[in-house]
C-alpha cells in the first residue's frame, strides 16, 4: 500500500511544555488509523497539526507526496471533525449537510446531488427536513459525518467522534462509521481514549503517553504483543509479576517468578538468563480449577467475584498476597452452583506458556 500519509519527527512545544514528541507513522490510503491514549497525551494537537490548525515546531508531515508546511487548512485535501459537532441548530439536516460545500464551486443542482448522496449515505433521507434537535443524537452524529464527507476530503480527521453518545449507540456507531468509511474509502484518522473503541474500528492503532507514540500495530499486535508496560497495562486489564530469566531454550524461558508461586514457563524469548523482566497475564488467558492441572500453576483462593451475565470476574489471592484478576466465560446456563468456584474457594489458577506476555522490567 502506498504511504498516503507520513509523519515524520513531528514535534510540537507550547513554550516549555512539549506536547507532542517527535511522532513519526505513516497511514495508508483507505485506512482506518486510530491515536489512543490518556487525556493530554496529545492526541488533539497531532490532529490539528494534520488539520493545519497548528505548525509543528519540527519535523514533517506528507500528504499524497505533499509536503503540507506552510500549507493553511482551507488549501489541505483534509476535514477536521470536532469533538462537539457543532451543527446549526436552525438548519435543517439537509441545510447542515450542505453547509459544509458553501465554498466549494458547484451549480445548485450538482450540490442538490451531493447532499442527496450523503443523505443517502448516513441513511438520513427520511430525515432531511428535520431540526438537529428533533432526531437523536446517534442520528445527529451521522448528519455531522455527512457534513464532513460531503466536501470529498481524501483524509477525515475525528476528534473523539463517538464520545456523545452512550454505550449502546456507540457501538451500533462503530460499525456505521466502519461501513460508511468502506463505502467511501477516504482514510479516517480517529481520535479516542476508549480502548475497546480504537480495537473494533481500527485496522491499526498508535498508542501515545506523554506526547509520545509507544507502539504502532493492528488491535490484534496491540492487545496480545504490547512492546511495554504502558501498552499492556492501557489496553485491557492485566496482572504483572516481578521475574527473573532462569534459563533460556530455543523458543521458551524458565522464569522464577516468586510472587505466582515459583517458577514457570513461557514462550517469549528475547531474554537472556539473568534478566530482570516482567511476567503479564491478561485475566482471559487465565484457566480456574479445582483439581491441580499440570503446567504452569498456582494455588489461590476466591475473595472477589463479579458476575457480568455471559461471563464472570474472579479475583483471586495467591499465597504470596498478589491479587490476580481471572476471567471465566459463563457457558452452562444456571444458578451459583454451576459457576467454576464461590466467593472463599481454594483453587488453581494457570496458563499456557504461549499466553504469558513477557516485558523488560
Ligand atoms: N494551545 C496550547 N497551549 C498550551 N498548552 C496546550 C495547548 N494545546 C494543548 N496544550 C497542552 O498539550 C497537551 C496535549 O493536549 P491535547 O489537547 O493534544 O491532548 P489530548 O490527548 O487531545 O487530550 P484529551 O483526551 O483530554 O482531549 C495537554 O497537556 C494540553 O494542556
Ligand atoms: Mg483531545
């Protein structure tokens, strides 16, 4: 795929505080490419630099081969969509879509078509003759969509496009976003702090802390790869044990790790013997029993559950004192007997050596 968009030692200070430091991906036509992180990570900066809105104080930006310095945002093949749609209130959806192609050159009937089309698109068309205020707000944030790609952008900057609505309408969003992103294929660039968000929609996500990005990959890379701590930690839940490398052959490690009861054995191997390193388990990859199973095991006892319907959350102490969280899915359907174990439980916990995620310390 060709480099449709390249970021390269972006950096941007605001006085003394750097807000982004020194940022360099790349995005690739047609792609859905998400920037998560904690509040103030930068997130919005790196946008409004792509926008225009801002000028890095180092470093380059590409668009199509072009280099966008000094270039001002009217003149970029770019859409920024805010956080805060900011429809017209007093428009109608129509008027609001077409509000977005006032400065562009076109006859009245060539515009009629375009906001046609869009209509179309976000399936608005019953809807055209409405007030922002008479549909809802999942409706609302696809007439703001609308608006956007009603100008053709080749690149669509959304600035935590789904954070308006609640749980449900989010989701059912996600994949509308997703579907009408296919259908247009203009390449979007999604800005959000929510994981699970940046997982469903993303082909690839860049996780950024403090102005920096800590790792680049697909959700699947992300979720089960994370390079550090921060990745692993920011993306779904995870206990971390303090280990050393006991020894290393071919593609395992034998690693002490007194916390989860002595020694265990995992897959990642990029550690010599010695090193100090750090043993992550994600509570999906953790296996409940009550008769000890070979392998990696652990003795614990159950002194918290939460029942979630289709799957539960135990949390269990180790001998050691360490708190591990433990994730059963529900697959018998039943009242508290069928569950796996009770609140005060002795039980075994383990894992698969290819599930442990191994970090430097
Ligand atoms: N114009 C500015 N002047 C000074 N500092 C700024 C300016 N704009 C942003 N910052 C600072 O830069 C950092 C990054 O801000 P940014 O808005 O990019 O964060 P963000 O990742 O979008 O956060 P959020 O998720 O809360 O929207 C913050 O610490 C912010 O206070
Ligand atoms: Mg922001």
């Amino acid at each position: 795929m060709a480099e449709f968009l390249q970021i390269e030692g972006v950096s941007k200070s605001f006085g003394p505080f750097q807000a982004v430091r020194d940022v360099t991906l790349s995005v690739a036509q047609g792609e859905i490419f998400s920037l998560l992180g904690g509040s103030g990570c930068g997130k919005t900066t790196l946008l409004r630099m792509l926008a225009g809105f801002e000028e890095p104080t180092s470093g380059r930006i590409f668009l199509d081969g072009r280099d966008m310095a000094g270039v001002p945002p009217w003149s970029r093949p770019v859409h920024m969509m805010f956080q805060s749609y900011a429809l017209f209130p007093h428009m109608t959806v129509e008027a609001n879509i077409g509000y977005g192609l006032k400065h562009e050159t076109l006859s009245k009937t060539q515009r009629a078509e375009r906001v046609r089309e869009m209509l179309d698109l976000v399936q608005l068309t019953p809807f055209a003759a409405r007030k922002p205020h008479q549909i809802s707000g999942g409706q609302r944030q696809r007439v703001a969509l609308a608006r956007a790609l009603a100008r053709q952008p080749k690149l669509l900057l959304l600035d935590e496009p789904l954070a308006a609505l609640d749980k449900k309408l989010r989701e059912h969003t996600q994949f509308e976003l997703m579907s009408i992103q296919a259908r247009t294929g203009v390449t979007f660039i999604v800005v959000t702090h929510d994981q699970e968000e940046a997982m469903t929609l993303s082909d690839r996500i860049a996780v950024m802390d403090r102005g920096q990005v800590q790792q680049i990959g697909s959700p699947t890379e992300i979720y089960e790869y994370p390079v550090n701590r921060f990745v692993a930690s920011f993306i779904g839940s995870i206990t971390s044990f303090e280990a050393e490398v006991m020894a290393r052959d071919g593609g395992a490690l034998r690693l002490k790790v007194p916390a989860f009861g002595g020694e265990v054995t995992t897959k990642d191997a990029n550690f010599a013997p010695g090193s100090k390193v750090t043993l992550a388990l994600r509570p999906e990859k953790l296996v409940i029993t009550k008769e000890r199973p070979s392998g990696n095991a652990v003795q614990g006892v159950v002194k918290d559950l939460a029942y979630f319907g289709k799957d539960s959350l135990y949390r269990i102490t180790l001998a050691s004192g360490a708190l591990v969280q433990a994730h059963a899915v529900n697959q018998h359907r039943g009242t508290e007997t069928q569950r796996v174990a009770d609140w005060d439980d002795q039980v075994w916990l383990s894992f698969d050596p290819a599930a442990a995620i191994v970090l430097g310390a």
